[in-house]
C-alpha cells in the first residue's frame, strides 16, 4: 500500500513547485511536480546517471576533465560526475534556488551530499543565459532542464534545444568533447537540429522499472569528430 504526501509547495509568479513523497512498503520516493506537471522522481534516476556516464564513455580525454552540469534535478547527474577522479571541475547551473535547497534538506540519501564536494559549484541561473556569457570552455556539458523539445513544461526553455544555442554550446566545449541532452521522447527533430551543428548525434534509450511497469527515456550524445590525421602532418 502507497502511501503520499505533499512535503512543500512553493508558489511564485508563472511557476508553481511541490515536492511529494511516497512511501511504498517502507520504501520512501521523491516526487517533484513543476505547474502540475510531474518532471523528476527519485526512481527514475538511472537517466540522470547515465547522461553523464555516457559521455564519459565516448571522450578520449582521462584527466583534468571539467563538466558543466544544466538543471539539478534531485543531483543524480552531479553525484554521477563526482565518481571519477578525472573529473576537476564540475560547474551546475540551477534556475530555481527552491531546488538547491531540497536537494540539502530532503536529498541528502539520494545524491550523497554531492554539493559538498569541493570540485562542485552551483550557479542560479538561466542555463541559456549563463552558456552566452560563460568565459569557461568544458569537456563535457549536460542539459536536462526540462522534458525535452516536445512536452515542454516551460514554454520559455524551447530557446535551448535549437539550432543557434547548439552552435553556441559547440563553441564552449573543448576539442573532443560531448553536449549530452536528456528527453522523454524519441524525437527525430531534436536529432535532426543536433546533427546541423555537430558531426555526430546518437541517442542512447534508457529503460527505467518502477512498479513492475517500463518507461523509456532518451539521451542524445552530439560531438564533432576528430580530424584525420596523415603521416606527414596533413589532415
């Protein structure tokens, strides 16, 4: 028997959040709810893990790795990216202060107090704001900030999954490095704009399990590929 909850609701112009929590046989789970649309939960990490994991799986670089992390979420892409020790910098950019401020308080058992970590800084911010201005170049940068291109729970976050803001995420990532987007859909669109700006594009499908029911998620690994070099030094 399911038993849940409203923990907090936090209400402010054009957004409303609330965190829920479930407990399922003695089992507690996450819930967090933006405008009435569910958007993360704490059984549905595996994701959010692999958004990291992944890209480190397709770079060649092994040390002095610098991440930029876009949307927080209940810190499982963060606690991800402080696993490896070649990881030096690992830079999140947060709209809401509301959610830093759950992952402290409520979090804490599902992301390991991986703020505390000292190669973390956390940013509040617009992630399409702080990618125009932003001095830093990364080798890696992950974006999951909503549900993706086709179930928009934000109409304003649309601007971050087209063409020009890829272009501009090509310009701060280091030479051989990996933009990693999280969706909740197949989208061939998402794929298509990807594929304008980067070289490669390719979408790895996470199946999540949760109640003896199945649910897919989407990852899309965009990355130029490295110039062919010749004996004589020619590419």
């Amino acid at each position: 028997m399911a038993a849940r909850k409203l923990v907090t609701r936090v209400e402010r112009p054009g957004a409303e959040l609330q965190l829920w929590e479930n407990r399922i046989e003695g089992r507690k789970e996450w819930e967090m709810v933006i405008n009435g649309v569910f958007i993360m939960a704490s059984y549905n990490h595996l994701s959010s893990e692999l958004l990291v994991k992944n890209a480190v799986q397709r770079i060649d670089k092994r040390e002095g790795l610098d991440i930029l992390i876009g949307g927080l979420g209940m810190g499982y892409t963060v606690k991800e990216a402080c696993r490896y020790p070649e990881v030096v910098r690992i830079e999140v950019v947060e709209l809401d202060p509301v959610v830093v401020r759950w992952n402290r308080l409520y979090f804490q058992d599902e992301n390991a107090d991986c703020l505390d970590d000292a190669r973390v800084r956390v940013v509040n911010g617009d992630f399409h704001d702080y990618v125009m201005v932003t001095p830093h170049v990364y080798d890696i940068i992950t974006m999951d900030i909503d549900n993706g291109p086709m179930m928009l729970v934000q109409e304003g976050n649309r601007r971050v999954y087209d063409s020009e803001f890829f272009r501009k995420v090509r310009d701060i990532l280091a030479p051989g490095g990996v933009f990693a987007v999280w969706s909740c859909n197949h989208d061939p669109g998402l794929a298509e704009r990807l594929e304008e700006v980067f070289s490669v594009c390719e979408m790895d499908e996470v199946i999540e399990e949760h109640n003896r029911r199945q649910v897919p998620y989407y990852l899309y690994f965009a990355y130029d590929l490295k110039p062919q070099m010749y004996g004589d030094g020619r590419r």
